[in-house]
C-alpha cells in the first residue's frame, strides 16, 4: 500500500539546485497536486486548474511548491 517515496536532488531550470529554504539540505521527494478548486475559475485564474509540483525536504519536510507552466 505505501508508495515508495524517491527522493533525490531537484533541479530547477536546469541548472539551479533546489536548496531547502529551512535547513539547507538538497534532498527531497517529490509530489503532484492538483491546483482546481470548486468556482476559481469564476474568477478567470489561469493557474486554477493546473498542478503545482511539491518538492518536500527529507530532511525538515518543508513543503516547496512549483506551478506547471
Ligand atoms: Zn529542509
């Protein structure tokens, strides 16, 4: 039942590492989710029904979050 998580170094824009903004560590693992949320798109946003990326810490488990473009 448990998803083995992958965690690994992250690079963003091909050539700047994803550093934790808490602790400095570069490892993480990585998360999709889903940005829709019932009536944002009344409000016209193009980011509402899109995903964003999560990378989380392995080390403090600090959530960064990544929109796809
Ligand atoms: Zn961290």
């Amino acid at each position: 039942m448990s998803k083995e998580k992958v965690v690994q170094e992250v690079t963003i824009k091909r050539n700047l590492k994803l550093e934790c903004i808490i602790c400095k560590k570069k490892l993480f693992w990585t998360r999709t989710t889903l940005m829709n949320t019932p009536g944002m798109s009344f409000f016209n946003l193009d980011w509402a029904n899109k995903s964003a990326v999560n990378y989380v810490c392995d080390n403090c488990g600090y959530v960064h979050w990544f929109l796809n473009k």
